[in-house]
C-alpha cells in the first residue's frame, strides 16, 4: 500500500512542480511580448534565459521535497533523475500548451514581428545585396513553417526542455547523496 502512495506521491510532484514551471517561464515571457513587444535585444534574451534558470530551480526544489517527505530523506540517483526529467517534461507540455493559446489569440503577430525585427538587425549591421536577399527568404520560409502547428509545436517543446533537463541531472547528482542539503 506504501508503495501505491510513494507512486502517486511521485506523479503529483512531478506534475505540480512540472507544470508550475513551464507556467511560469511561458507567462512571464508572454507578459515581456504584451508589455514591450518585440523590441527586445541580447539583454533582454539574457533576461529571458536567467529567469527560465531561475524558475527551473523549482525542479530542484521539488526533487528535494520529494526526496525528503516522500522518501524519508534518501532517493537514488535513477528516481530523481525520472522524477526531474518527469518535471521537466511537464513544464515543457506547460510552456507549449499556453504559447499554443498564445498563437491562438495573436495568429501570426509574433512570428512576423519576430521575423521582421531579425531582418532589421541584420540591414543595420550592413547586410545587403544577395546576402540580404537570401536571409529574407530564409525568413519567409521560417514563418511558413512556424504557421504549422507540426513545427511550431516540437519547437517550442525544446525551447524548454533541454534546459530542464540539465537542471533535473545536477538536481539527481545533488539530491541523491542524503547529506546535501538534508531536512534537519
């Protein structure tokens, strides 16, 4: 029976932490989009990048609950790192579900305005000519291909993931020795 509760104890935190992850990078950076739109630089994608590591902390956290409540303070190497790769897999399925309500609501607002900012760049560091022309049509290929939702959906999957997890194998190397960080 133990055993039972210890499985759904692992389900629900990688869900809980999972998704409240992904909810959190996706939100946050739909709010930049509404709030400055596509005016954003390398800072702002800096930005973008702590904040997503920030909030993957939350993977951390939640093997350590885990490890610590559900466990009795000892996890094995293989479970963390299923439970974070869990975790990660489920902010990501977050981060897709709501970019797609995103898309949804805006079409094809962000992709256009995306693309357009990136062939304004690349004109103001000097790109012209047949150069130039060939990065215009890589774009308009681009935006084709984002408009299918087969495309746009695994890209956006490993916008998240991949990161997450990263953050899951140091949290599984970190957590699976008892004496790291140990509930007192």
């Amino acid at each position: 029976m133990s055993n039972t509760k210890r499985a759904l104890g692992f389900w629900k935190t990688a869900f809980f932490y999972g998704f409240a992850t992904g909810l959190l990078i996706i939100c946050s950076m739909v709010g930049s989009f509404i709030a400055f739109g596509m005016q954003s630089g390398a800072s702002s994608m800096a930005v973008g990048f702590l904040l997503m590591f920030l909030y993957m902390s939350l993977i951390f956290f939640g093997i350590k609950r885990f490890r610590n409540i559900d466990q009795g303070g000892v996890i094995a190497f293989s479970k963390a790192l299923l439970l974070g790769a869990s975790m990660a897999f489920f902010s990501a399925l977050a981060y897709v579900l709501v970019w797609e309500i995103y898309i949804a609501y805006t079409g094809d607002t962000f992709i256009i305005g995306y693309t357009d900012m990136l062939l304004e760049k690349a004109k103001a560091k000097g790109m012209s000519g047949a150069e130039l022309s060939d990065y215009t049509s890589k774009m308009k290929d681009y935006v084709t291909n984002y408009e299918r939702t087969s495309y746009r959906m695994p890209m956006t999957f490993l916008e998240n993931f991949p990161m997450g997890f990263i953050v899951a194998l140091i949290s599984a190397l970190s957590l699976h020795n008892p004496k790291f960080w140990a509930r007192k």
